[in-house]
C-alpha cells in the first residue's frame, strides 16, 4: 500500500481520500477508523456513550436540549439542532419541523396525513410527521439518495 501526504493550506476543511482496488481487511480498517471520527458523545440515566450518527433515527428539542432517539434509547446531545444538521447532514438527517430531525436511511415508509403533512415510518416502529413547510427539502434529500444509489448500481 502507498501513502501519501500533502499539505495545502487553502483547503477549508482536511481531507482524507482513500483509492483502492478492492475492499478488504486494511481498507475496512482504515474505514472503521476513519469512521470513528463521527462518533457522538450522548448521555442518559445510564451514563454516558460514544454514539455512531447511522444509529441515530431523529433528533428532537425538547426544553431547549437536542435528543437522539436510536431504536430503542434516548441520548442527549450537547449540540444544537442546527450545529448538528451542519455536521452531519451528509449522514442522511433532514429537518421535519422547528424541533426534529429525522435520519432518512431509518425511514420504512411515507404516507401522506392531514393538512399536506407527511405521516413518516421508521424502522423501528415510530410514527413521525414531517411538518408541510420541510417537505421540500425532504423529498430533494429522498431524491438525492436515490441518485446516488441509482448511480453505484450501474
């Protein structure tokens, strides 16, 4: 395996690019560690926990204080809700009100509910509705994985 390094100082944010010919064990190392980077500290009655952002379901602001609902425990954050979505919407989460987020890659199904409102099914069971006023941006965030994975199956 090759390495190499640059340094450029105009860049606005680091960057790790990883070019291989296949996945295998020191690829999916190097991934994991890299992974690890995005991990989350949440906190509950039970103490405190490293949180991957893929086990995270939604985000909801309840008294001021950002929640992450995995499948079945809650976590609070210490983020805001806009920090949050500016470090990891690339992970999939998409606003759904003034207070919520939800992750899309934990979403089942849509159906549509009273008022334009969008009733959303997660994996997990859970009933969402996605404010009217954030369906626009929602769908955009559907379609755009839908490109994406459209384009890695051809």
């Amino acid at each position: 395996m090759k390495i190499q390094y640059w340094k450029n100082p105009a860049l606005q944010e680091d960057l790790v690019d990883v070019h291989y010919r296949e996945e295998n064990e020191t690829i999916a190392v190097i991934r994991d560690f890299f992974g690890s980077f995005n991990r989350i500290t949440g906190k509950n009655e039970n103490g405190v926990r490293k949180l991957h952002p893929d086990s995270i379901y939604y985000l909801e602001v309840v008294d001021r204080k950002l929640f992450a609902c995995l499948e079945t425990d809650v976590y609070e954050l210490a983020y805001t809700l806009h920090r949050f979505l500016d470090l990891f919407s690339a992970n999939g989460f998409v606003r759904i009100g003034k207070s919520a987020a939800v992750n899309v890659y934990k979403v089942g199904s849509i159906q549509a509910d009273f008022n334009m409102h969008l009733r959303l099914r997660l994996d997990n069971g859970e009933i969402l509705i996605l404010n009217r006023s954030y369906k626009k941006s929602f769908l955009a965030a559907l379609q755009h994985i839908r490109e994406v994975c459209h384009e890695t199956d051809s």
